[in-house]
C-alpha cells in the first residue's frame, strides 16, 4: 500500500493552523519540527505569562505530542522510504488523524489573551 503521505502533510498544515492560532510566527524553515517547537515554545511563554490556563496549555501540549508522533513515527519514515505500510496500519493512521482533528477542533474554541 502506499504510505499515506497526503495525510501527513495534512496534519502538519493543522499544525500551522494551531501555529496561527497561538499568533506564531512562521519559522525561517517551516518544517515539521521547526513547527512543532516554535508552538511549543509558544505555548510555554503564554502560560508563564498568564495567557492561556493550565487546562488549554495542556490540551496545545497533547496536540504538540500527537504530532510529534506522527512526525516520528510515521512522516520521517515515509518521507525518507523505509516503510511501506499495510491497510491496518493505514487505518491506525486514519484514526489518530480523526482523533488529532476532534482535539484540533476543541483548542481553537479555547480563547487566548492578548500579549501585554
């Protein structure tokens, strides 16, 4: 079966969207885990500063490690050709995605402070 790249680069575009969300700016080199730790970061500075509570920043911070995992466990892989994946693992895929975007959906509801 073909590695579901198309999903990959779908999750990364949401992190991007999570980016925007958290007024991020765009890393020099907007790769996956250039993305991932420029949100992270962001997510820490709005907590320490009183932005975001401790129930959104966790929720950011489970988005952030969902796709860490798919950056790790399944982008890399495919984009570097060392797996060829069957339907199971395909629809193991399909699913984190569904999950990822039902959370994705929930954090973009949770309101952030302005920076002062």
């Amino acid at each position: 079966m073909r590695p579901p790249f198309s999903i990959c680069c779908a999750r990364l575009r949401l992190g991007w969207t999570l980016r925007k969300h958290l007024s991020v700016d765009s890393p020099e080199n907007p790769v996956w885990g250039a993305v991932i730790n420029a949100i992270d970061s962001a997510v820490k500075t709005a907590r320490s500063e009183g932005r975001i509570g401790e129930d959104t920043a966790a929720s950011y911070t489970d988005l952030l490690s969902d796709l860490r995992i798919i950056k790790n466990a399944w982008r890399n892989p495919t984009m570097h050709v060392k797996h060829s994946y069957d339907e199971e693992l395909a629809l193991d895929i399909l699913r984190a995605t569904r999950r990822f975007l039902q959370d994705l959906a929930k954090a973009l509801h949770k309101p952030i402070a302005a920076n002062t």
